[in-house]
C-alpha cells in the first residue's frame, strides 16, 4: 500500500494548476507519445497537466492518482474540454503500487519526480510489476526522475532545515501572486529519504500575504539502482536521459528519465554512457 499523502486539499491543488502551469516538459511527453497509437495509462495524474494535453493530441489517456482533490480538478478541466477529448480519457482514484485495470497499454509513464513518492523498495517494486502487469507486449514504459544530488550542503542532501530552492512568483487569480519555494526539513541518509516542505505564499493585491505549506517525504533513487529495481520486475532500459532536451546523462543533469521495454521484448540494446 503506497503511503502517499501529498496535495491532500482542494486549495493546495489549485494552487498547484497555478504554479505548475508553464512546467517545460509537456513538449516532451508530446514527442514520446508522437507514435503511439495504443491507450496510454499516466501514473500520478493529478490535476492533468500532462494528461489534457495528450488528449487533445488524440490520445486515448487513462489517469490514475491516490489524492482526491487533484483528480476532482482534474474533472474540472476536463468539462471544459470539447467532446471528443472527455471521451478519451478516463480518470481512477487509485494506488499505484495495487491498481488493476484488467486491460493493457502502450504506454505508461509517470511524470516529474512522482515516483520518488514511494518510500520503499516494496512499493517500488509493487509499483513496476504493475506496470508490467499493465504493459502491452511492446509496450513503453517512462519513469521521470530528479537526478537528486545526496552531498552535504545541498537541497537534495544533507542540508540544513534552512536551505531552500525558490521556484518564483506567478500571477494566480482576480490579480493575486503566488510565490513558492521548496525546504529540505530533513534527510535520513540509510532510508535514502529527504522530508521535504514545499510553501506557498499567497500575495494578495493590497500586498497582504499568507501561507499554505505541503509537506512530504521523498525517496531518492539513483542510477544504478533503477536500473536494478527495473530488472527486477523484467524491465531494461533502452534510453536515459538528464533532461527534457534528451541530452545525456551527467552529474550535473537535473532529471534521470528512464525509457524501459520489457526484457522479453527484443529492443535495441542501450549501452550506458558511464
């Protein structure tokens, strides 16, 4: 049972929509399901960021996430879609690590680090053998990672409770802002977790400002060991990338974006750059 508790309010999601309106990884998920002509299954959908998007594409989508209030608004967007994009996709309130959907896909994804919210190796490993359980014979399967950074002093490691990232001020609603910034309230190095706090600063248009805080843990994974948890569940990878751009992987890459196909499938062989 996946332990997920983040985005747990109808406000904080709304706030997400907000914050994460312009996020530059939509061009990507357009061009790794270009060819696709299969359903594809988005773990994690949330508010459907990534999902209306793909729908509008023509895809048939369906998305599945564990926090109510994110799929709610994600109903919300979709209403307001035309016709033929409500009737591409289906939306499952649903754990990750236990769903099963009794069809397969072409496709499965999981976007922008929401993987990294399964705290243990069980859950990981519950999480992939679904997907496998789930994945057409040919299908893909793309897991979306922050390259987290495990040295002392910084965000993604042994930090002080200080040390923050600032994500910037966007325009909200009847003229307010929204600033948010991400803590690092605590890392614990054996269990290879952060507990992260995310804020959000709600500005008002007399200048007046509050606060909404989601807080969280986040299980850091890396290279080798993905690779690993992948094989374990009949996966290998035929691509990896540190970012959007599909530029290589590297120390200084801000994502870890995995492509896996089944190892039974005879897929071209991905040699690492290492």
């Amino acid at each position: 049972m996946n332990d997920y508790r983040a985005y747990r309010s109808a406000e904080l999601a709304e706030i997400y929509d907000a914050v994460y309106a312009n996020s530059i990884d939509i061009a990507f998920w357009q061009t790794m399901t270009a060819g696709v002509s299969d359903e594809l299954l988005e773990l994690g959908c949330g508010t459907g960021r990534v999902l209306l998007p793909l729908a509008r594409n023509g895809h048939a989508i369906t998305g599945l996430d564990l926090a109510t209030p994110m799929l709610e608004r994600c109903r919300v967007h979709l209403q307001a879609e035309p016709p033929e994009v409500r009737d591409r996709v289906m939306l499952l309130e649903a754990d990750m690590t236990s769903f099963n959907l009794d069809r397969r896909f072409a496709q499965i994804y999981c976007a922008f680090g929401t993987f990294h919210h399964l705290r243990t190796t069980e859950q990981q490993l519950a999480c992939l053998e679904r997907c496998r359980q789930h994945l057409l014979p040919q299908g893909t399967l793309i897991l979306d990672l922050f390259n987290l950074d495990p040295t002392p002093g910084s965000i993604n490691g042994d930090a002080a409770a200080d040390v923050h990232t600032t994500a910037g001020i966007v325009d909200w609603t009847n003229g307010r802002r929204i600033r948010s910034w991400a803590t690092l309230l605590d890392h614990h190095r054996i269990l290879q977790r952060n507990d992260c706090e995310v804020t959000y600063e709600i500005i008002e248009v007399d200048g007046a400002t509050w606060r909404l805080t989601e807080t969280f843990p986040m299980r850091l994974v890396y290279r080798y060991e993905l690779e690993h948890l992948l094989a374990r569940c009949g996966f290998r990878i035929v691509a990896l990338y540190g970012d959007y751009d599909y530029s290589v992987l590297s120390d200084e890459s801000p994502g870890m974006i995995a492509v896996a196909k089944q190892i039974n499938y005879d897929a071209p062989t991905w040699t690492s750059t290492y």
